[in-house]
C-alpha cells in the first residue's frame, strides 16, 4: 500500500512549490550585498522596536538589533536599515548564515509535516531520521549509541547529568571545569562558573572544580590531574561525572591537547565516572562533528550532549548509560521544521566538502586567523594579541584585554557593520563564531572593519 504521508514527502508538485517559494525569497535576498550603514529615516522607527521589545520582555538587549528577516549568506538586514557583516550567528545556531537555500527549503518541507511540535510520545519521520542519523555519527568514532532529542543545550545536560547519577548513584557530585559554561537551569547554572550568572541563587554544594588546560603553566596537567584526584580521594564515591566542555566557550575559547583529557578521564574509568562532553558549542564546530573526534578522544566518552547548530538539543550516551524508564522523557522533542533542518545542516555539512584537514572549515579557520595575527602584526600591533581557537570557534584577545575596552570594542565593530560578541574572564577576549559559508572575500571585509574598528579605539 503506499501511505499518503510518502506521497507528501515524495510529491514532485510540493518538491517544485518548495523549490519555487525558496527560490523567490533568494531573488530578492540578492539585494543584500554587503554591509550597508544605518539609514537616518529609519533610526526613529528602529529605536521605538527596540523599546518595544525591552519593554516587552523587561530586560535591554546588548544591541539595537531586531532583523528584517532578509539576510544573505553572512550577511543580515536589520530594521535600522544597516547591513551587518554576522560573526557570531545566534551565538552559533546560524552555521551557514542567513538564508541558506537548502536549509530554507528543508525547513517549508518540514513544515507541510501535520503537527508543527513533535513529541516524545508520537514521533514522525523528521524525529526517526534525526536520532538514527545522531546516533550514526556518534558512534563512527566512540561507544555513543543512542541519542535523545531535547530543545535546548540546557535541557540536554540536564538529561546527560540524571543518566550519569542514575547509573552511578548514589553518587551525586560532579567535577567541573573553572570558567565552564553549562546552560541556564539550576543545576546548569551551579555547574557554570561565573558568579554574575547566578546572584541570589543558593550554592547546592555539589559540583568540585579543577583548572582548564593553560598553556603558559609547563606544570598544567600535573596541577590539574592532582586536584581531580584529590577531589575523588575526599569524595569516595559521590562523584557521579566529569563534566568537560572539549573547548572551553564562553570561558575565553581556551584549546586544550588530547594530553591534558586522557589522564582525567583514566581517573574517572577507575572509579565510576561518567566522562562527559558538552558539546553544545563545538559540535559541527572544529571540522568533525564532534570535538571529541578532532582531538581523538572518543573512546572514552559515555556522554555527549549538543545543541545550537543542531537547531535541536540532544543528549548521546553509551549502552551502559542507557536510563530505565521514567527517568527522561518532556512534552517537546523539536518542531517539525527544525528536526527537518538539523537533519540537512548535518547532510550538508558531510556532504559538501566542509569536515576534514582539507575541508572548508579548516580553510576558513586559517585564513581567519592568518589574517587577524596579520593585522596584530602590522597596523593594529600588539592589539589582536593571541588568535586561536578551533574550527569556526575563534578568539582573539583585543586591546589590553580589559572587560571595558573590550565591550567598547564590540559596540564599535558593530557600527562600523560587524556584529560579533565577547568571552573569557581575564584577558576579556574577541569571539567568532564565524558562519561555515563565509568566502576569502567576505574576510577581506572583516579585516577592514576590525582594522578600522580598532585602530578607532588605539
Ligand atoms: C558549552 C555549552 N553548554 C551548554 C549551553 C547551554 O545551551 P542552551 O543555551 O541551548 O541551553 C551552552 C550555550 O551557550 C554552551 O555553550
């Protein structure tokens, strides 16, 4: 018999609509040429969108920015009329920048499905695809067996946390990193290491900490390894995971070698903890899917959780990690159209050139960087100190590396036409988080506006 459902989702008449719809939006996408100033005879009407919204939600936002819903390629279209040159891509949800046709086209398909938000109850076609196709790629280079859908990076830690202390339990405590980042839930902010991002909030007690990997200390990983091993020695058996992000994000871009993991993690073998990889900011990021591939550690990992460039959330665990029934489970898995989309970045991404040594993420990170040590080298010199980072995920730190000049930095960049945002605790540091599309010539415009931007503030 064939199902009615197939013959929507093979129908040539809806591929054609969808094509066409998609294509007309791309037509007049192309106007987008570059970045363009503000325009005076919008400011007025911008300024009153951006009250509305901070109105609306109580709280300002960090720019004047409300999108038009036009952008091509890097570049995005905002309601004050200016074009911005996007770096940072909702803090890495927009792998291949605004209006990319196959993603735009994935995602109308999505929407035709009959429910616009799947569950975990009733599942589609777009959920089975996503979780077999996370749970093939994880498994390439690790023990990682089965993935579950979230909607948020948060969510998915959440998840990774109740797997790891039920299979260890009654183990409760986890070691985390100082200046990790882990998300915005109670547990998650507790697990974050920054005192702004939890004012009022009570300490559980429950999370241990040892220093990332800092290559000016030659006694880096002995000094590390002996704190973790200290913390297992006072904690016998109420350590239920190791919570590590592969590079650290919103702690300053920091790289750690393969070096540093493996001795923690041996440790962690020895007694019963989960070795968890929150790559909710690397994934798709460092030119493997996973980070855990570029660094060669997957043999060890029992979880792994991601996010953002997904357009989903997911939580990936081992068999032994596999929760009994009850332990996980929450009304929302995705919407239709993101589930659909989360699967094309992923076809896209291993099917268009971009993962590998040689692959397009490589080459964008070395241009990238090339030319910000360029710049730190001649005109801006000594003022883009320290470029670095892995893949699409780069740093630099600006200026004297202060929270102030740095913050100043952004808003400048930002009216000069490049929209990018901060990291790290001291030396304050410049973060890219650069689109997988952006082209030679679309670098060339970043450096002119860093340059200017820069030396605007020298
Ligand atoms: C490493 C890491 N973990 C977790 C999160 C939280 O993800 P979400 O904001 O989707 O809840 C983030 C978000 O920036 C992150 O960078």
């Amino acid at each position: 018999m064939s199902l009615i459902g197939s013959k929507i989702a093979e129908s040539s008449e809806i591929k054609n609509l969808v094509n066409q719809l998609t294509k007309a939006v791309q037509d007049i996408n192309q106007n987008i040429e570059g970045p363009r100033d503000v325009d005076p005879s919008l400011e007025k009407n911008n300024k009153d969108l951006v009250d509305d919204v901070c109105n609306s939600r109580g709280r300002p936002l960090f720019y004047p920015y409300i999108g038009t819903g036009a952008g091509r390629g890097p570049y995005v279209e905002l309601h004050d009329g200016s074009v911005k040159l996007d770096l940072i891509n909702g803090i890495g949800i927009h792998i291949f920048g605004h209006s990319h046709p196959e993603l735009m086209a994935a995602t109308i398909q999505g929407a035709l499905s009959d429910i616009i938000v799947q569950g975990n109850l009733q599942p589609n076609d777009e959920y089975l695809k996503l979780t077999r196709r996370l749970a093939e790629i994880a498994s390439r280079n690790s023990r990682l067996k089965h993935a579950w859908l979230t909607t948020s990076g948060s969510m998915a830690n959440e998840n990774a946390l109740k797997m790891a202390r039920q299979k260890n339990s009654p183990a409760r405590k986890v070691i985390a990193m100082k200046a990790a980042f882990a998300g915005r839930t109670t547990m998650m902010a507790e697990i974050t290491d920054n005192p702004a991002f939890k004012q009022g909030l009570p300490d559980y007690d429950e999370v241990l900490r040892i220093p990332f990997y800092d290559r000016n200390d030659p006694q880096s990983i002995e000094k590390s390894v002996a704190l973790f091993k200290e913390h297992v020695e006072k904690n016998k058996n109420d350590i239920c995971a190791f919570i590590f992000e592969p590079m650290q994000g919103e702690g300053g871009y920091n790289v750690a070698p393969r070096e540093f993991f493996i001795p923690l993690f041996e440790i962690c073998r020895e007694n019963n903890i989960a070795i968890w990889a929150d790559e909710v900011q690397t994934f798709c990021r460092t030119g493997e899917f996973f980070a855990f591939e570029t660094l060669g550690i997957g043999e060890y990992i029992d979880l792994c959780t991601v996010a953002k460039t997904l357009q989903n959330g997911a939580t990936l665990f081992t068999e032994e990690y596999n929760p009994q029934p009850g332990l996980i489970a929450g009304t929302f898995s995705g919407s239709s159209p993101t589930l659909n989309a989360g699967l094309k970045v992923l076809d896209i991404l291993e099917n268009e050139g971009y993962l590998g040594p040689e692959g397009k993420i490589a080459k964008i990170h070395n241009e990238f960087i090339a030319m910000l040590n360029r710049l730190n080298e001649t005109s801006c010199k000594g003022l883009l100190q320290d470029a670095g980072g892995m893949g699409l995920m780069v740093a630099v730190t600006p200026l004297d590396g202060t929270k102030e000049k740095m913050l100043e930095l952004l808003k400048v960049l930002y009216k000069n036409g490049l929209m990018t945002f901060g990291c790290g605790r001291g030396p304050f540091r410049l973060r890219f988080l650069l689109p997988a599309i952006m082209s030679t010539e679309d670098i060339k415009i970043a450096e002119k506006i860093i340059e200017k931007s820069v030396l605007e503030m020298a």
